[in-house]
C-alpha cells in the first residue's frame, strides 16, 4: 500500500516541475529596473505589490540581483495578501492568486538601486493586472511619487503579448529630487530569477487546484 501512495505523488510533482519548465520558458519576460537614490538618505521603504485585474489567477513576477549603491536590506520582510514570498537579500515572488499582494521591507539608500524584473504577462479579458513599485519613507506615510493617483514610481500592466521598456508607466518624485527609474530588456533570467518566477507559477497552480 504504501508504494501505491507514492506513485501518485511522484507523477504529480513531474508533471508540476515540467509544466513550470515550459510555463517559465513561454511566458517569463525579463528587465533590469535601476534608479538613481543619491538624492534620498537614511532609511526608506520599498514595496512591490501586483493587484488581481482579469480574476484569474495567471501571473507571477520574481525579482532578483538587488543592489543598493552602497546601502543594504534591513530588518525582515512583511507580506500582505497571499501570494508573496522572499526578500530583499534572497529575491521575491510575487503572484495574482489572491485580489492583491503586497512586499514590505526596509532599506539603507545608498547612490543607487537596482534588480532584475522577470514577470509573465498572460491576460484573459476585462481589466489586466498590474504590478507596482514603491519607495516610501521609513514609516510608509509618505511614497515618492509624482503620480498622486498610483503613488508608484513604476507601472506595468500586465495585458498580454511581448513587454517591452515602453510598456512600463515610469514616474519620478520631484519634491525628493528623484528622478524615474530606467528600465532596459534583460537577457534570460538569472536561474535565481527562473527558480523565483517557478515559485510563483507553482503558488498558482495551488490555486487552481479544485477543492473537494
């Protein structure tokens, strides 16, 4: 009895690992996100966070390779919503199985900060998703944003087709001096990155897995 326990088991996480493999090689699209924070000191906030538009549970978003200028990650990280794992030092996972999922963590600024965006892009019908970026101070009262609508220095709706750095909304925060974000195309994704968005991808099996 107990190998017949297991064969179901193990057929099941082969199917898993081959079906993320393609999925991860159909979909993932690749950036690198860099902006200047020479302007900024001390310690600040950043937030990613990926919002649920078409009700389907179909998009993840790994980012990786964070670098700070000369500042670092501080304290742990703190997640709101379902679908959000990692941090700043080992990467982030980040899905759309939930209406909304939120990353929390603070930093040192330093002259600069930078990482690598891999993200699917799959759309159904009605409102795509979109994912964000945030930089806000220490105690998330204030984001810098010059966009009061969004409070994001980055945008990226996620509807469909091939991304390219145009399809990103970019924005920069005049009353902190802070320019926007640079986003150019990446190559593949580093295998951190790949192992992040499979993660990802895994979650959202999870998710639409029916339930007896």
């Amino acid at each position: 009895m107990r190998i017949n326990q297991k064969i179901p088991i193990f057929v099941l996480a082969a199917m898993t690992v081959a079906l993320t493999a393609v999925a991860t090689r159909a979909t993932s699209q690749s950036f690198n996100v860099s902006l200047d924070t020479s302007s900024l000191s001390g310690t600040q906030t950043i937030l990613f966070g990926i919002t649920d538009g078409d009700g389907v549970a179909d998009n993840s978003v790994a980012l990786s390779a964070f670098h700070f200028g000369g500042g670092s990650a501080e304290g742990s990280a703190s997640y709101l919503g379902s679908g959000v794992s990692g941090d700043l030092t080992s990467g982030i996972a980040i899905n759309d199985s939930g209406f909304s999922a939120l990353f929390e963590q603070q930093f040192s600024v330093g002259s600069s900060l930078s990482f690598l965006l891999a993200t699917s892009n799959d759309f159904v019908d009605g409102t795509p998703d979109a994912f964000a970026f945030y930089i806000c101070d220490a105690t998330v009262t204030t984001c810098y944003s010059d966009d009061t609508s969004s409070a994001a220095l980055l945008v990226l709706n996620l509807s469909g087709g091939t991304l390219s750095p145009s399809s990103f909304i970019l924005n920069g925060a005049v009353d902190q001096n802070l320019p926007a974000p640079v986003v150019t195309p990446s190559g593949v994704p580093e295998p951190g990155s790949l192992l992040l968005l499979a993660s990802g991808l895994v979650g959202l099996g999870g998710a639409l897995r029916p339930r007896r």
